[in-house]
C-alpha cells in the first residue's frame, strides 16, 4: 500500500496499478484496489445532468453497503480513472441478488452510480442497508400479491432499482441526495423508513 508520502501522481496510479497486478503471481487486480482504497482521495461530486453524475467527482467510485436479508457486506470500489472494474461490477451482481430464489442479473451501472453518488452527498461512511435489490420475476409477483406500491413491471427486475435505508440519514436527507443527481426516479416511504432509487424515467413520489 503506498503511504501518503509514497502515493503516486495522479496519472501514474494506473500504471502502478497494473504493473503490479501483471508481475505478483497471486494478486488479483480487486485486491490490489481494495489496498489501494484507503489512501486514496477524491474530490467532492460535480452534478450536472442526467448520468452525467460523478463527472469530476475524482478518481475512484465506491459503494458500500449491507444486506439485512444475507448478512453480506459490500463496500468495494468499482471504478477508477474511467473505467468499470469486471470483478467488482460482479461483486455488485451477486450482492444485489435476489435472496429469496437466489437469482442475479448485470446490474445497470447507470443504478449504482447514482447509489453510489447520493451516499457520497450524504457525508456519511455508515453503509446503505438494502432491502430490495434485484427482484426475479416469481417474487416481484409475490410481493405484488401483497401490496399495491410493487410495481407490475418493476424495475427491480431489471437490475435498474435499489431501496435501501441509511442510519443517521432521515428518508427525507436520503431523497434529496437522491433527486439532485437527476438521473431517475427516487420514491419516499417515510412511513416504511425506506428510499427507492431507479435509474428509470426522472420522477418522484411518495412522502
């Protein structure tokens, strides 16, 4: 792990990055970004229009989160310097899966991003608590059975949508952070305690 003093140049992380990954046998390329996580540091989001968001947000896109229903814990940085990361965008899948029949799907990057960057207006490094992921078509019908609010077409099973919670973050806070970066549709569920987050369509409902 580089210390501060050692951290490289901005445009020479990468090199580094993958010069070591290509000559230590035994080191994965996410390990490698997983130690270099703790020194690195961004700058604060630039928003400006839809998946437009993080443009100027620095080098790197973590998300981190926790999952009541399994028990995981994900907190992995899944971009850096512009490109997508394959392992930890499968990390992503698999975390995201429906728990119920075990079933995942490639989540929409345009999805975490703006998970990813309403925790970072949020100031807060507590992870979000998902309750809902991606949904498989059985269990998106199931909950349908139960509740009017679970769409017939739901985005959840598209891998487009997220409804998470955030400990010291009201429904409220969460929502706002959620609607600035304009890039799909947010819905409130005080009552429930909860924030949905899609990539879909730009709107918002709920209270």
């Amino acid at each position: 792990m580089f210390s501060t003093a050692e951290k490289p140049a901005r445009g020479e992380e990468r090199d580094t990055l993958h010069m070591t990954t290509s000559q230590t046998k035994g080191v994965t390329r996410r390990g490698l970004l997983s130690a270099f996580a703790a020194t690195a540091v961004t700058a604060a989001p630039t928003m400006s229009n839809a998946f437009g968001l993080l443009r100027g947000a620095g080098d790197i896109r973590r998300l981190n989160m926790h999952s009541g229903r399994t028990g995981e814990r994900l907190n992995t940085i899944y971009w850096i310097e512009g490109e997508y990361i394959p392992e930890a965008m499968a990390e992503i899948n698999r975390f995201m899966r429906d728990w119920r029949t075990d079933g995942t799907i490639k989540y929409d990057r345009r999805a975490v991003d703006i998970l990813a960057a309403s925790h970072r207006m949020l100031d807060s490094d507590t992870p979000y608590l998902l309750l809902s992921g991606y949904r498989s078509p059985q269990t998106n019908a199931m909950l349908r059975s139960r509740s009017r609010s679970v769409a017939r077409n739901s985005l959840h099973m598209k891998g487009q949508a997220a409804d998470i919670r955030l400990q010291g973050r009201s429904v409220g806070q969460i929502s706002r952070a959620a609607i600035s970066c304009s890039a799909g549709g947010v819905g409130k569920y005080s009552g429930s305690n909860f924030v949905h987050m899609d990539c879909g369509p730009i709107r918002v409902w709920g209270r």
